[in-house]
C-alpha cells in the first residue's frame, strides 16, 4: 500500500525504513509537515482537518504515479492525517526512492506542492484566542503548483 | 438520482453534507444544478454556491461548471483546497 489516509499519528521512522527497504535505490528524499504553533491571525491550539475520502485516496494514488512516471521513481508513499491534531503533531509525509538525487528532490517536492492545492483537504485553524477559522488558500501555493505544469 | 456533498466552509454555510435530489438533471450541467440548488433552498445557497473560487468535482473529479450530469453522478461543492 502506498497512499495512508489517517486519523491517527504514525512514525516516520517506519515510513522510512519500509520505502529504503521496498527498494534500492540509490536516492531517498521525504518531506515531513507538522502543526505549526501558530499562524497569521495568532498562536495556534490546534488543527482540525476535515477531507473528501473517495476523492483524497483517488487523488493521492493519481499523484503519486503521475510523479513516478515523471520522475522515474522506483518508490513512493504519502502519509496524510485528518480530524483534530494538537501543535507539532506530524500532518504529512511523502517519501520517494530515485536512481539520482535529483530525480528524488523533484519528485517529492512535486508530490507536496500538488497535494496542497489538488488534493481536497481543508484545514481549520484553533486560535489561542478561542476563534475558530478555515485557513483560506495561499497564492504563494498556487504559484508553487503551476511551476510544475 | 445526482448525490451533492459539501465540505468545509461551503457545508457550513449551505447547513449540510450531503443531498441527494431525482429531479432530471440528465444531459443539463453543473452550473444549471447550482441555480436549481439556489432558486429552491434561497439567497444563502446562491452566496455560497457562486462565490468566486467555488471548486467543483462530479464523480471525485475537478470539472467546469459547464460538466454535463448523467444519473448516479457524484456532484461536490467545496472550497479551494488546503491539506499539506
């Protein structure tokens, strides 16, 4: 299995070590997301995220073997958590196995700038403050995404 | 029978998740689907349902609001989506 779509927390270690394991390639690049402590708008409690399951597990399969056969990866796995997560709780993860570094870098920073705008998740944000907002979209991740069209 | 789900800020705003409605939508589209939702359940659906970056999906796939529905689709309506 290649896509975890999770409510609960998972290890990274284990993530790691079942992709170095699947496959030995010669360059391994994941990327990790944690809950920040805090956002525009004040310091954060926590995060809820809430998902669209047919489509998100659609999506990230989709995702992960449109940049396999883009990068030429030999391996991938994306990790992605909803419901209620606390500040530094680990959201998010992809890992991607390569014959060359840069095959691996792009592929994995492929996979995140599209799971951020492509893949129907949303994030609402818990403010010390007692408030409760959705995160609006970033065009900074827009711009990050269409550098890959 | 078409299926709609909301999700996030547009299922808070609309007061559901999921809807499902046997009028003939069969060979009409997404678009006309949106006026149908708005001239029945009122100004509120209108507002949320053709706000600018409304993001619409049939059958799990982002498509134009000029998509063709066909019986048994899957419509949904959300927001710009922010996961990662």
């Amino acid at each position: 299995m290649q896509v975890f779509i999770q409510k609960e927390s998972f290890d990274v270690g284990a993530h790691y070590d079942f992709l170095v394991r699947a496959f030995s390639g010669a360059a391994v690049v994941t990327f990790t997301g944690y809950v920040r402590e805090y956002s525009d708008q004040g310091d954060l409690t926590g995060l809820e995220l809430e998902h669209y399951p047919a489509m998100t597990e659609r999506r990230l399969q989709e995702l992960g073997e449109e940049a396999a056969a883009r990068f030429d990866l030999k391996t991938w796995r994306i990790v992605h958590r909803y419901g209620r997560l606390e500040v530094t709780d680990p959201i998010v993860w992809a890992g991607v196995v390569a014959d060359h570094r840069g095959a691996a870098f792009d592929g994995c920073q492929f996979i995140m700038d599209t799971l951020k705008t492509d893949v129907p998740f949303w994030k609402r944000e818990y403010l010390s403050n007692g408030k409760v907002q959705w995160v609006e979209a970033k065009n900074n991740d827009n711009l990050r995404r269409q550098r890959w069209r | 029978m078409i299926t709609i789900r909301f999700f996030a800020s547009v299922r808070e705003a609309v007061g559901t998740a999921v809807l499902t409605i046997d009028e003939p939508f069969e060979g009409k589209h997404v678009a006309d689907l949106k006026s149908w939702l708005a001239s029945r359940y009122g100004d509120v659906w209108h507002e949320a349902l053709f706000q600018p970056n409304l993001v619409h999906a049939v059958n799990q796939v982002v498509v134009d609001p000029d998509t063709a529905l066909h019986d048994g689709d899957e419509v949904a309506f959300f927001p710009p989506m922010t996961g990662g």
